[in-house]
C-alpha cells in the first residue's frame, strides 16, 4: 500500500509499505529534488553548455515532482527540455491529485497534466516543456536517443539493489553524450565504486536537506 505522507519542509511524499521506504527525504521532498536534481544537476550543466534545447533521462518518474520541477525551470529559464521518464508502476490518481507540490491551480493543473497525459509518446506539457513516459524499467528501456543528464531517482539500492547494478550504470553511461551527468542523491560506496567502473567521474556533493552526501556521475 502507498499512502501520502507530509516531510519536514511541507511538501509531500509517498511512502511504500510494501518496500518500507519512502520516494523522497523525508526532510523536504520539494527541497531535496531542487538541490539534487535541479541545482546540482541541470543548472549546473547549463552552466557550462550554451544551449537551445536539453535531453533528460529520468529513472523513476514516482510523483512527478521531479519532472514538475523541470518543467518550471524550463519556463523560467526559456530552454527547451526533452524529457523521457521511465516509470514501471505508475501511482494511482487518488495518490497524485492529492499532492501539494502546486502553489496555484495553474501549477497544479500542470502536475496533473504530467501525470495523466497519455504514455510512450512525447507531448508538450509547456511551450518548453516535453515529456515522454514510457512504463519501462531501465533494463527494458530501448532508444537510439543520447541524453545530456540522466535523473537516477530510484529507490535505494538497499530497496532495489538491482536497478543500481554495474550493469545498468554501464547502460546509463552509454545512454549519455559525451559531457553528459548523471545526478542522484545516493552516495553508497559501492554505488560510487561501479559508477566509477561503468567509466564515469565521480564527484561527490554536499547531499540535500542535511544529508552529508551525494553523487554525480561526469561522462568523459
């Protein structure tokens, strides 16, 4: 059973039962997909990259906050984003139409537009915003596309070990142009080990809403 519950910053989350794990800090989801995926991830990749347009990757679409998030930087920022979120089991609508991540009904009519727009085919949510959901697993998912910044937002390798193996991570380094990230809030050891291994540099940051670290992956 997943059910809605409420983080330290006042934004919500969800929580599995069955895994026993929730879909984001539960210090600040709104605060943790900012400072892992936005900041330490799109933005800083813009900053080194004068660009039109942006191919995003995204291992777990979950709540949408992320793609959401995205969406608004792009308005803000007027770049155009490419968005392509793998989600095999997509929450229910009494779940994602009861989520505050919205400050106004035009903002969370966007959020229900990420979520109930159709799957596997890219549409335009904004002006600069497309989004493609595909229900896939990583290990499933085929494209001929290559990405700038993958999103790996999965559960926790403790949760979900396989989805972060060296296999799957070569897939992701294989996935990204060269210059491309790849962006998480993981910093395990021995996730920083096979991302090494599948040909990334690794940095790790400082991690989010208290959390002493996180990980992005460069592909040289």
């Amino acid at each position: 059973m997943i059910k809605i519950i409420t983080t330290e910053d006042g934004s919500h989350s969800l929580f599995d039962e069955e895994l026993n794990e929730t879909y984001h800090s539960t210090r600040g989801a709104r605060g943790e997909s900012m400072h892992v995926f936005i900041r330490e991830g799109l933005e800083q990749w813009l900053s080194g990259n004068q660009v039109e347009e942006i191919r995003i990757l995204e291992i777990g679409l979950g709540t949408g906050l992320n793609a959401f998030l995205t969406a608004q930087f792009a308005e803000i920022q007027g770049v155009k984003v490419h968005f392509t979120s793998l989600e095999p089991f997509p929450i229910k609508k009494e779940i994602y139409e009861n989520l505050n991540f919205h400050r106004s009904e035009q903002e969370r009519e966007l959020l229900l537009k990420i979520h109930e727009c159709d799957w596997e085919k890219e549409l335009g949510m904004t002006a600069s915003f497309m989004l493609h959901k595909t229900i896939a697993t990583l290990e499933d998912f085929e494209t001929s596309q290559l990405f700038q910044i993958i999103y790996f937002d999965a559960f926790a390798p403790s949760k979900q070990p396989e989805v972060w193996s060296l296999e799957n991570l070569k897939k992701c380094f294989s996935l990204l142009e060269k210059g491309g990230i790849l962006t998480t809030y993981c910093a395990q050891g021995q996730f920083k080990r096979n991302l090494a291994e599948a040909g990334f540099d690794v940095e790790t940051l400082q991690g989010a809403m208290g959390k002493k670290e996180m990980v992005r992956g460069l592909c040289k």
